[in-house]
C-alpha cells in the first residue's frame, strides 16, 4: 500500500501554514462552516512508475475572501510545495513535479475566489 498521498500534502501544509502563523488549515473537504481562507487537497489520480513507487496526482486548492489573497496563498503554497520532501512523498524539482501552475478558478457555486494547481507527489510503497 501506498502513504495516503492527501493526508501527507494536508499534514506538510498544515506544519507550513502554522510555521508561518497563518490561520489557513489544509483539509481534504470544503468544511461545513467555511472560513473565510483555506486550502483543500484531492487526489486526483495516480500512476504507478514501478514495483514499488507511484506519482499521485494532487490537485491544490487556495481559498480566500478576495482574488488578491487567494493568489498570494496559492503563491505561498506553490513555493512550500515545490520543497515538499517528507515520508509521506515528495514533489520531484522541475516541471516533473508539476502538472500546472496555480490558476484563477472561481468556485462555480459561491463564486468565491479560488486559485487552484495540481502536483505530482512520487510516493514508496509501504
């Protein structure tokens, strides 16, 4: 079985967010009673490249009150991203660590400003 790849993106991002004393939380849903700012992981999908590893495929959320903050959030949490080296994963330097950058992607529903990217964490079998 592989680390659960959300679960090691939300737990580096929350170490990284309360590091840098921003209230932001990642989590892997949109919570009930949604905070003004916040990131959100999903698998997205996966391929495995051996016996024993696999890229998953995140895609990132960055929730904020306004377009400014969401993209300097999503900026923030491109740059952690791109240093993410734990047990859980790994983001590979260069463009094979990254399937786009962060991009506006208003929600559909509330119309809230969201800036979204998708990262290829390479996972070990454990």
């Amino acid at each position: 079985m592989f680390p659960d790849a959300e679960g090691a993106v939300v737990a580096y991002l929350n170490g990284r967010l309360t590091a840098a004393g921003d209230a932001a939380r990642a989590s892997t849903r949109v919570p009930r009673t949604r905070p003004a700012r916040f990131v959100r992981a999903i698998l997205t999908g996966s391929t495995r490249t051996s016996v024993s590893h696999r890229n998953a495929q995140v895609t990132v959320e960055c929730w904020d009150t306004s377009e400014t903050g969401a993209e300097r959030l999503a900026d923030q949490v491109h740059a952690w991203l791109c240093e993410m080296d734990t047990a859980g994963g790994h983001v590979p330097q260069g463009p094979d660590g990254w399937l786009g950058g962060p991009y506006s992607e208003p929600d559909p529903d509330s119309g809230s400003p969201r800036y979204v990217m998708t990262v290829i964490v390479r996972q070990r079998e454990v």
